[in-house]
C-alpha cells in the first residue's frame, strides 16, 4: 500500500460514544479528515445506505474478498458477521490528501496499529462503567436483549485491552470527551488544537 496520510482509529464498545465522537472530529475541517468505511456481511439496519455507513456483502462475497487479500483487517465479529475494512478504501481516501478515521471494533483497530504503527493513533473510549453500557445500548431501542447481553459481555473483554492504545479518552462527560479527542487528533496530524468554533 502506498504512503499516504494518518490513520486515526477510535475503537471501544458498543454504546460507548466512540461513534459520536467520530463524527464530531469529521465536522472538523482543520484536521483534514476522512471516514473509513467498513465493508460487513451484516443485513442493513434501519435506513443505513451502501457506501455510506457500509459496504454490505453476502457471506459469500465476503469470504471472497477475504482469499484475494483485499482487507487490511477483517473479523468475524460475531457467527456469520464479519468486518472489515478494504485496501482500496484507505488507497482512495490517501489519494485525496486525507487522514483516514476508523470508528472500529477493538481487534480490528490494534490490527491496523500493528500494520501501521507509525502512522497510527489509536485511541480507545471507555464508558463510564458496563452498568451506564448496558443503559446505553437499551436506550438505542435497535437490537433484542439478546443482542444487548451479547454486547454487555463483549464489553467486558474489550475493556481489558485499553491498556494496548496510545491514548485512553474516559467519556463520563461527552463535551470533556470531544475536547480531550479534538487535541489528541490535531496534535498527532500536526495542526494547531485551537478550540473548535462551538455553533
């Protein structure tokens, strides 16, 4: 793969904020970012389109991609889900001059700090406690309390691999969080972290 711009990854657990932080930082226009989109066998939720939140596959299309080496990281998150995230979406997005932001799940996030270490910031968001987690994802009102259980005892495994990022962001107040992730970018891309313009 080419030498292109940084990669910022944002991984925690599900219902964690890392996906509003994310998308705080993409409203950022000084720090020159772009959103990585996974590709994931999972059927759509909701109104979600293809290519803009994912790249939806059949399994099969998937595991295809998968033989040919196209992922830079890819997992099988849960049975029959996979993620993951495609060479020629990072290739495209360096093309364009951008630094490339993931909101990802844990393995897949310290996978690409490996592949890439120094061009990676990996930043893990922590939730208050499994507890606020489990209030959090049943507040989505999107999956069954099956899925949410599911979830709340991932979580729990995630949280015990913090410590393998560079940076830890403790979301116990969202707007302290999107301060502390706003610094943390702008310093390691290299612009000056003045405060956002509030709107």
């Amino acid at each position: 793969m080419s030498k292109g711009g940084k990669l910022l990854i944002f991984s925690a657990p599900s219902g964690s904020g890392k996906t509003t932080i994310v998308r705080y930082l993409l409203e950022q226009p000084e720090l020159n970012l772009a959103f990585s989109v996974s590709a994931t066998s999972r059927p759509r939720r909701g109104k979600e389109k293809n290519g803009v939140h994912y790249y939806f596959m059949t399994i099969s299309e998937f595991k295809r991609h998968i033989k040919n080496d196209d992922f830079i990281e890819w997992e099988e998150v849960y049975r029959d889900s996979f993620y993951g995230t495609l060479k020629s979406e990072v290739e495209r997005l360096w093309a364009e001059g951008k630094n490339v932001i993931f909101d990802i799940d844990v393995v897949g996030g310290l996978r690409i700090k490996k592949k890439f270490p120094d061009k990676t910031l990996a930043v893990f968001v922590k939730p208050p406690s499994v507890d606020e987690l489990k209030i959090r994802l049943k507040k989505r009102s999107t999956e069954s309390d099956d899925k949410i259980n599911m979830r709340v005892a991932k979580a729990s495994i995630e949280l015990a691999t913090a410590p393998q990022f560079d940076k830890i962001i403790k979301n116990y107040d969202l707007d302290t969080a999107l301060k502390e992730a706003h610094k943390m970018v702008a310093e390691f891309v290299g612009v000056t972290a003045d405060e956002p313009e509030k709107e």
